[in-house]
C-alpha cells in the first residue's frame, strides 16, 4: 500500500468552479501535512500546510480528518492561475521523520 | 534568498557515462533532500542528510548511485555509469528541522535524459 495515495484526476473545470481534491494516508503516526502545487515542468512549491482545526488561505481551505488518515484541499472561486497539479505530502511520523509525497492530482481550469 | 540551487538545468547523456548533478541549499538549512521524478512512479526520496551527514539513503535505486555533502553549502548527486531508465528530473530540497511545519524548498531541478 502506497504510503499517500490521491486521485490522479484530471479534473478540468470551469472558472469560477469550486473545486475539492482528497487524499488518503496510511501511517496514523503522521504528524505533519501539507499540500503543494507543482506547474508544467517545474518544482513543487508548498501551498499549504494542513492542521488539525483545518486552515483557510484565501480561496483555499485545507481539512484533516485524523481518524479516517485523509486530507483535503477545497478551491473556490477557480481561478486560470490553479491549474496546476497539486501534491499531497505526509510526514513519516516517528524517527527518520521525512515527507512523503502523493503523485499528484492535475487540475485545469477551463475559460 | 537565491533558493536552491541546482545544476546543470538540463543535461542529456550518452549510456555508460558519469552524471553529477549538483545542489546548493539554502543557507541555514540543516536538511537536505535527493528526489527523482517521473511519471510514473511520482517524487521518489532518494536519500537525505541531515547537517551534511547522510541519514536515509535506503531509496538509492542501486550502486550505481552515490551523493555526497561535502559541506553544509554543496551537495552532488553521482550515478556512474547511467543507463536509459536513469531518465527523470532530479529534485534537490533543503529544509530547516526536517520541515516540520514548514515543508521543503526544492530547486528548479535537473532534467536528465540517458540515451
């Protein structure tokens, strides 16, 4: 079983759209969470990060649900600009505490 | 800040030679991070170190692979002799605290082909 798992999409939708990504993870000793957002060719480059009481940045909401190990990402009011592919990333948990990273949900945004 | 930096940007190589990616991190950080990705099988950890010491190297594909951090400034990434499947943009990240909180920096990457 994949440490972090997410729907690879695409999700195409159009401007204006709200639009809501998950994630699933399977080590419960997880600590830290985060999403980032990797454009066409380039780095990753963290958007968010994720806690407990759920965090809000701008159109962007980002959830955590500890019991059921999943994460969100909630965009309202897309914009052309997030079309992206957006990562999901998780914490190894315990020693040796290195991230995990999903592969990865491609969203467009259609005019 | 100047980021993390990497080099060379692209590189494209013939099968059987010696590859050496290169990474700055950025200054302070006392983590730093090898990934490899492709489509397929996404952002892979290679191996990681941690005030220029290596701590996990149990993602390098093979012997083939080395990296070493010479100082807390310069890291390479070293796959002798490389073979087609090698191909992958190659991710160096720095944090501060394993980024706890704070998640990675990566750099721009190297796109390498082995042909």
């Amino acid at each position: 079983r994949k440490e972090v798992e997410q729907d690879p999409g695409p999700f195409n939708v159009p401007e204006g759209a709200t639009v809501a990504f998950n994630c699933t993870y399977s080590n419960s000793a997880s600590q830290s969470f985060f999403w980032y957002r990797q454009d066409c060719r380039k780095e990753p480059k963290l958007l968010m990060s994720v806690y407990s009481s759920g965090n809000e940045d701008g159109r962007f909401t980002a959830q955590l649900n500890r019991a059921s190990q999943y994460i969100s990402l909630l965009i309202r009011d897309s914009k052309l600009s997030d079309s992206a592919t957006y990562l999901c990333v998780v914490n190894k948990g315990g020693a040796g505490n290195q991230f995990y990273f999903g592969t990865g949900t491609s969203l467009t945004v259609i005019p | 800040d100047a980021g993390v930096i990497q080099s060379p940007r692209h590189e494209v190589t013939e099968m059987g030679q010696e590859v050496t990616l290169r990474c700055k991190p950025i200054s302070g950080h006392d983590y730093l991070f090898w990934y490899r990705q492709t489509m397929m099988r996404g952002l892979e950890l290679l191996i990681y170190f941690n005030n220029n010491v290596p701590i996990d190297d149990s993602g390098m594909p093979e012997d083939r692979f080395s990296a070493k951090m010479p100082n807390a400034s310069f890291s390479t990434l070293k796959i002798q002799p490389s073979e087609p499947r090698d191909s992958a943009v190659y991710f160096c990240a720095s944090s501060f605290l394993q980024g706890i909180g704070y998640g990675y920096t990566f750099g721009s990457g190297t796109r390498l082909t082995v042909v």
